[in-house]
C-alpha cells in the first residue's frame, strides 16, 4: 500500500509544494485547507490529490478528517498565518489570539488527533526562522516558538511510538504570505536574504520530504532551518 500524507495549508505555498512533491514521489497525498477557492484551483491541476476542506483551527473537523482518511505515515502542518513586522503598540489583543489559535492551536489539534491514528512515521510542522527573535510581529516570533516548544516535546512523547516530530524553519519563501507586505517592507526583507530574495516554496518541500522519508525519521525533536544562514548573522565583508 502506497504511503498516506496529510498535509494542512495544501492549496497554495508551502503546503501545495509539500503536496505536490509527495504526490510526485509516490504518495498517496490529502491536501487540506480552509480556502476552499484555492483549493478548487489548485484540485483543477492535480490528478493524484485529494482535496479537503479544513480548518485546522475547528478540533472537530480536524478530528473527523483525520477519521475518514486510512491511516496516516505523514502529517505536515503549513496551515499558518503571519502579520507585517508590527511594533508592539500595534498589536492587538485580537490579533494575538488568533495568531496563537491558527499557528499553535492548529498544529497541536492537527498533532493530538493524527497520532491517535498514526502507527509510526512523521510529523513535520512549519515553523519560521522568526521563532529564533527579532524586532516587530511579537506575536508571530511568540507562535513559532510555540511551535518549537511543542515539537520538542511530542518528539520526545511520540518517539516511543516510532513517530518523529519535528519543524521546519524557513527563512523568506515566494508565496502569497509575503505579497501581503507592503512592497518597500518586502523589498526591504528580501535584500537581507543570503540568495538576494524569497526561496522557491519547492525549497522548504525538500526539507519536509527529507523528514518524512525514512532516513530522515532518524531526526527527532530538531528545527531544520532552511534560510540560507542568514540567522547566524551577516558577512562583514
Ligand atoms: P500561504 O498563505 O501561501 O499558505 C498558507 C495556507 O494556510 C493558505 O492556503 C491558507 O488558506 C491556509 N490556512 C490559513 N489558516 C488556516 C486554517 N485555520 N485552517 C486551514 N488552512 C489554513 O503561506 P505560506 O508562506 O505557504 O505559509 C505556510 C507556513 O509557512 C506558515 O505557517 C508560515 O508562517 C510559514 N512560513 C512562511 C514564510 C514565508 O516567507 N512565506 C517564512 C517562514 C515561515
């Protein structure tokens, strides 16, 4: 039987590179998102994709899903949201929680309810390079932390149950997220970037891949940042 994956955030960006790569590799692949236009765009193309409306922020919807599909050996969580770099007199409260709800609140519904299903294998969730700090969108550094938090203790919870649990941290990717910059802050980040702009999303798609497959099951409870070193600081010369 091929290989089964679910992966969140699957209708466009990261998660739609995720699903295709996967799907390509030979995968059976469920793409779920809560943008149901983009996921009849994105269905139009794929023959080998199943598609699925979710919200990953919904613990009933997430659990169903997760009751209807076969098994899963693969759980990707891209289902993410991220804000401008705001300073911290301009966020607000409401904005806060529903950072925390969809980024923290999705992946760990997504995690409680595919490992009660899961008989070994991998979940890999989508961090940010931003969980290491940095000024502005407190709340979208304090998520992705939150993230990392949370993947290294499952990793340590699941391990005994052969399922690897870790995140992937990407530095600036080419996707709908960063074209809700304005154009000088997205200017202004992408020139900061060791490749001189966004990844292709296909970059971070590797990573994941690597992660599910079975040697990179051997990574347990890591943060794999794919930002071409830009976190450890900028060249003097
Ligand atoms: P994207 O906006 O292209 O894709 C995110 C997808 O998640 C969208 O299809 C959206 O509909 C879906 N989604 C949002 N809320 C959801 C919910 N409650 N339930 C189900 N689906 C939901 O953005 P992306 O760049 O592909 O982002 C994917 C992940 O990568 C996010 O967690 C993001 O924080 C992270 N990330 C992105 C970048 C970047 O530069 N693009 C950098 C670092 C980390």
């Amino acid at each position: 039987m091929r290989p089964h994956a679910l992966v969140t955030g699957g209708a466009q960006g990261i998660g739609r590179a995720v699903a295709e790569l996967l799907a390509g590799q030979g995968w059976d692949v469920t793409a779920a998102d809560l943008d149901e236009a983009a996921l009849r765009r994105a269905s139009g193309q794929w023959n080998d994709i199943s598609p699925a409306v979710l919200d990953v922020t919904a613990s009933a919807q997430v659990a169903a899903l997760v009751d209807r599909l076969p098994p899963l050996d693969v759980v990707v969580n891209c289902a993410g949201i991220a804000a401008e770099l705001l300073p911290l007199k301009d966020i607000s409260r409401a904005a806060f929680e529903r950072m925390l709800r969809v980024n923290v609140g999705g992946t760990f519904l997504l995690a409680r309810e595919a490992a009660r299903r899961m008989e070994g294998g991998a979940i890999v969730a989508i961090a940010s390079r931003g969980y290491l700090g940095g000024a502005g969108a407190a709340h979208y550094v304090a998520s992705k932390a939150a993230v990392v938090g949370m993947v290294r203790s499952l990793a340590v919870e699941l391990r005994w149950r052969g399922i690897s649990v870790n995140a992937v941290a990407p530095g600036m990717v080419e996707t709908r997220m960063i074209d809700d910059f304005t154009s000088e802050m997205r200017a202004r980040l992408a020139r900061l970037e060791p490749g001189g702009g966004p990844m292709p999303p296909a970059t971070i798609a590797g990573a994941v891949a690597y992660l599910a497959s079975a040697a990179g099951r051997a990574v347990n409870g890591q943060v794999l940042l794919v930002d071409g070193g830009k976190s450890l600081g900028v060249a003097p010369c």
